[in-house]
C-alpha cells in the first residue's frame, strides 16, 4: 500500500496553467507536511527560469539540459523560507508525451540531488519513525495524466512506490499553529589554532551545541507540560463544517536547562582562544501542524526544528551577505557588530498557514516581494508582511 497525498485544491488549477507552458518540460517544487498516516501538500512552486532559459532557441526537446544544480540551490533557499512542520516533499515535472519515459529517472535523480542539498544544512537529525518517503509526480503536459510515485530517500538504492495523489478543497482551514519567542545568547570561542578565524564554521559548531540545548528543552503548551503521546487537541472542541481558514493559535514558552544533571559528570577543558562570537537577542518562532489527531510530540518536533533552522538560516544569510559586500578575504578582527536580519512572515492565499522570510534593515519591501515571486511564485502585498521581530545582533 503506497502513500497517500492530500493535496489543496489550487495546486491542481496551478500545475494545469503551467502545463500549457510547457516546452518541452517544467519543474518545480512540492511543499507540504508528512505525517505517520498520510501526508499534505500546500504548495506547488515551479522552478525560477535562469536568464539564458529565457532567451534560448527552440531545439529538440531534451531532459539532458536538465540544470539539477540550479534546483537543488532553489529548493534551499524556499526551504529557508518555510516555518516549523513545512518542508520540501517532493519534486514535480510537467513534460510532453516524448519525454514521458525518460522524466522519471530524471526525477529520480532529483529527489535525491534535493534532499541531499537540504540535509547537508541541517543541525538536527530526523527521528527514527520519521517519515522519509519523497514524492516525485509526473504530469504529461497533452493528456494531463498525473502519476505519483516515492522514492525513500533514506535507501539510495530505493525503487519507485506508487502513491494516491489526491485534492481537497481548504487543506489547511484547521491547522494548528504553534508560536514562541526564544532569548538567545551564545557565546562561541574562536580558538587560537583555527586557522584564517574561519568565522562561519567555527558558529556552526557553536550552533549545533545550542541546538543539542534546544533539543533537551522542556516546552509548555499554553502553560501546561503536556505527554508526548497524546493527542494535542484533546479536550479542545472541534468546529466542524468551518471552510474558512481559522487557526488554533498555542503559545509555547521554552525552558532550556540551566546546568547538567547531578549524575552528569563534567569534564573542564583549558583552550587558548583568540576571540569570540556572540549571538544575542530574541527569536520569533512558529510551526503548523495538520488537524488530524496530531500527537503532541510532533508538534514540539515541528517548533524545535524551527527554532534551529531559523537561527543557523539568518548566519548563513549574513555570512553569505558579508561575502557579497565585503569579501571573504576581510582581515580586520576588532570589535564588530552585525545585525542579522529580521524574521517576516506573510499569509499564503486561501490557507491559514504563513510562509517566512528574512529581511535586513536596509532592504527595501519591493525587494522582499521580488524574492516572494521569484522563489515561490507568489506575489505579496507591502501592507501583509507582518515583521515578526525587534533587531538581533
């Protein structure tokens, strides 16, 4: 028995405008959420055409131009732009009838160029029982035939499942929405030994040590410590035949541990250090979660992978941003300050759920709506991106 996806009804309508685009093939990207029992998909976003795409001459159509480079880069910067409980769960391709036979190796492939792109940056390691089957949907641009297949990513030998593909209309009217603030402040030595002060390694370390900190936090759900097993609607009345979206708003506090556990033993190591980072402020955080019986634990799951990514997502933008403006060769160490930018989010049409972005002091809003488009094909509105958060340093 294959996997089943649920999938909002506007996907259909979006994949069946690209199809009369086609030539002679598009890809693009499925967002969604797994869950144990089946698994959701809340968005469709082609793949941003590269400048020469635009202008090249028709030639005999071929999946060997196929830039997998290009999409996989794609699909990290969306994955940036995704809160706790979304992430990429799929690649999909629309091709004409000739290329049929060949689109499904090439998806294949893609699948997994992608997961390993998007697992290479995280600082946390999927659970045993996590889902880790991917979608690879294939839709014949003349005859509008949809075929569904997974590929287990976690198996590179993994063959092809086939899978339900299926629409329902307001997807996500009742997904629950879990948010929290979380005060940051880390400091990260630079050791003497290290070699050029590698700034940005030498945070992702620091980075994956707060983040095994945030792993072993104690989370409460609107004040109460709740079992991971049971079911995080319980006791909370259900509104049924409600089609406009509504979301269950939880407000989540976080407490990390002051100091090790009395039968923990410490070990002190002395190190000569040249410097240090420190990373100081407050995060605005948030996950959604599917309304089917979801277990508390997923939930918690869904914001602390948030809480992670969106930390270590905001260096790697700075780092990138000091890279482009100042180059990597800068030898000045004194005493700097760098702002890193600030969390946004805005609302995803006909969904109760919000995409996230981020934005630095000087970004204009027109910027911010030109990489909504770009990234996730979708235009946004200056007065619906709701700044989440005061500056962090």
């Amino acid at each position: 028995m294959g996997r089943t996806y649920l999938v909002e009804e506007g996907i259909g309508q979006y994949l069946t405008e690209l199809s009369t685009k086609v030539k002679p093939y598009v890809t693009g990207l499925l967002i969604g959420q797994c869950s144990p029992q089946r698994d959701y998909v809340i968005r469709a976003v082609r793949t941003p055409l590269k400048e020469q795409q635009q202008e090249e001459s028709v030639g005999p159509p071929k999946l060997a131009s196929l830039d997998e480079e290009w999409i996989t880069t794609h699909a990290s910067q969306v994955s940036r732009m995704l809160p706790g409980g979304l992430l990429v769960l799929g690649v999909f391709m629309i091709v004409t009838p000739e290329l049929a036979k060949d689109s499904q190796n090439a998806l294949r492939k893609l699948i997994f160029s992608v997961e390993k792109s998007l697992s290479k940056r995280r600082l946390w390691k999927p659970a045993e029982e996590e889902v880790s089957d991917r979608a690879a949907l294939q839709i014949c641009s003349a005859t509008k035939k949809v075929v569904c297949r997974t590929y287990d990513v976690q198996d590179p030998k993994s063959s092809a499942k086939p899978a339900d593909w299926k629409y329902q209309s307001a997807l996500t009217a009742s997904w629950v929405a879990l948010g929290c603030t979380v005060n940051v402040n880390i400091h990260i030595p630079l050791l003497a030994t290290s070699p050029n002060h590698d700034l940005e390694k030498n945070t992702k370390n620091g980075l994956n040590r707060w983040s095994k900190q945030i792993e072993d936090s104690v989370f409460l759900i609107n004040g109460q410590v709740k079992d991971e097993d049971t079911e995080l609607l319980e006791g909370q009345k259900k509104f049924r035949g409600n089609t406009q979206p509504s979301t269950q708003f939880s407000d989540v506090k976080v407490l990390t541990q002051l100091c090790q556990g009395a039968n923990a033993r410490s070990t002190a190591t002395v190190q000569v250090c040249s410097g240090s980072i420190n990373l100081r402020g407050a995060v605005k955080c948030r996950a959604y979660i599917h309304s089917n019986k979801p277990k508390v634990k997923e939930a918690i799951q869904a914001l602390k992978r948030d809480i992670i990514n969106t930390l270590s997502d905001r260096c790697e933008i700075l780092f990138e941003d000091l890279i482009l403006n100042e180059g990597p060769q800068k030898k000045n160490f004194e005493r700097e300050y760098h702002v890193l930018p600030q969390r946004l989010f805005v609302p995803v049409a006909g969904s109760s759920v919000m995409l996230s972005d981020y934005k630095f002091g000087d970004e204009a809003a027109g910027e911010i709506q030109e990489r909504f488009v770009e990234m996730l094909d979708q235009p946004v509105q200056a007065e619906d991106m709701h700044i989440a958060e005061d500056i962090s340093t």
